[in-house]
C-alpha cells in the first residue's frame, strides 16, 4: 500500500524535508487588509516579517478552506491507496475541520483519514514527519494512524516570545492571557498543552530564556527527534541548535522558521525548541 501524507503551513516543515518524505503541504492564508496571500506560496517569510513589523495593519489569518483540502485529496488520490492528513490543533485553528469537511465531500470514496494532533508548528511538523517516514517505508494507514497517535503525548514544546502583543491581537492567546500585562522587561515562556498554548512561566533577559529552552530540553529524557523554530533570528536559532548537540546529534536537529500563519500570532524574536521524547 501507497499512503500519502498531507499536512499544513502550520506545521512549519523545511522544504526539503517535505520533498524528501513526499509530504504534502496545504498553505494557510494571511491577510493585510485587501491583500491576501497564500502562506508560503505567495508570501515568503521574509516578506511576510517585513510587512509585519512596518504595516499598521495587523494581519489576520484563516484556514485553507474545505475544497482546498478537496482538490488536494483529488489530486492525490489515482496514484495513492491512502491519504494521511494531519492538521494544527483544532483550539487554534478551523483547518482540521475544513479538512474533515473535505472528507466528508468525498463521500467515502477514497481510504483517508484526518487527525487532529493537538498540537502546531514543529511539534506538528515531528508528527507529519514520523508519518511520512512511515509512509515511505510502506507502512499501512492503519499503521500510521496509530503510530502518529501514540506519539501525540510525545510531544513537547517550550518557546520564548518577545512580547504577547501578537498572540492578542490575533485572539489566539488562549490560556496565556494572564501573562498579557506582565511588565515590558519580561519576556513570556509558552508552552502548548491539550491543544491551547498555556503559560510556562517568564524570564528578564532573552538570554535568560534561551538557557531556560537548553535546560528545559536537557530535562526531557531520550530524545526521539528535536527542533528549534524561529522568526526572525536564524543565526541565534543555529547557536541553539548546536548546544543542544550536546543532547542530541546536532546533524539531526531540525532548524525550520514559523510561516507567515504562524509568524502573526508570534511575532518577531520569537524562539521554540520542539521535541518527540521516547
């Protein structure tokens, strides 16, 4: 049997990575007033944070809708025997739902299952990843379906922002809203947890924040796979990623940056670590 993986931008995956395992990306869309852009197809990264920070209008973002995911399914499905697709937390975002509505549009022509992971970006992105590896192995649906499972409470993330002022104005805050008026100095530690991001506590300094991400990853235990996600600061997420080489094989350590759907809510500086723990 032939499966084939799908996800979305949210997900945050490396191009190559997507390429090499056959993943299938659908893009999110983000909006600055009139102007819409498909995330990652018609709006690069760093065009993406250019407009952020100089654009008086926060951008919104939206899910691909329901014949979005269809015309994907279509596409795939002469030339697979399965369709995987796994989307961002249905408690941030509408896309598991428009790709189950899409499902349901097919009419049960077509072996393809759709799973809310409870999670988003990278921590996504390691799910996806373990589906695609599998995929590519020749692994069943079925197989796939209950590996991916498993690994949900495997997942961890731990980020830091520079400010929350993104997360609110977007309405994605979620239960992070108690930290909103924290004093400017502090930068806020998320995390994410049953699918909501969630408080993980604060620190004064970036630098303080980036030792909280290394100490917080060398408490994890076996790692199975590790991340570092970042906004804007693809040299300091480097510098990360290779002291945690001291915890995990720097050269299987993910360096992804989050999309413009993603980026609206977190705005620039932002700082994850994502990890699958065994």
């Amino acid at each position: 049997m032939t499966v084939k993986v799908v996800t979305d931008t949210t997900a945050d995956l490396p191009p190559a990575i997507a390429s090499e395992l056959g993943i299938k990306i659908v893009p999110m869309y983000v909006r600055f007033g009139e102007d819409v852009f498909k995330d990652r197809v018609e709006i690069t990264e760093d065009q993406f944070y250019t407009r952020l920070q100089s654009d008086p209008v926060h951008p919104s973002t939206s899910q691909p809708s329901p014949k979005d995911f269809l015309d994907v399914y279509k596409e795939i499905m002469p030339a697979k025997d399965g369709i995987f697709s796994l989307h961002i937390s249905k408690k941030l975002s509408g896309t598991y739902d428009s790709a189950l509505q899409a499902k349901q549009m097919l009419g049960g022509s077509q072996v393809l299952e759709v799973m809310d992971t409870l999670s988003v970006s990278m921590g996504l992105g390691l799910l996806a990843i373990l589906a695609g590896r599998l995929a590519k192995g020749g692994a069943s649906i079925e197989e796939i379906s209950t590996a991916v499972n498993d690994a949900i409470p495997q997942v961890r993330l731990l980020g830091i922002f520079d400010t929350l002022k993104y997360l609110a104005a977007g309405g994605r805050i979620g239960k992070a809203k108690a930290l909103v008026g924290s004093i400017l100095s502090v930068k806020p530690v998320l995390t994410v947890k049953d699918g909501e991001m969630h408080p993980a506590g604060q620190v004064r300094s970036r630098a303080k924040g980036i030792e909280r991400l290394v100490e917080w990853a060398g408490s994890l235990g076996k790692l199975e796979d590790l991340a570092v996600v970042h906004t804007t600061t693809p040299e300091e997420a480097s510098n990360l990623a290779d002291r945690l080489g001291a915890l995990f094989p720097r050269e299987k350590i993910i360096i992804s940056r989050l999309g413009a759907a993603l980026g609206a809510h977190a705005g620039p500086g932002t700082l994850f670590v994502v990890a699958r723990v065994a």
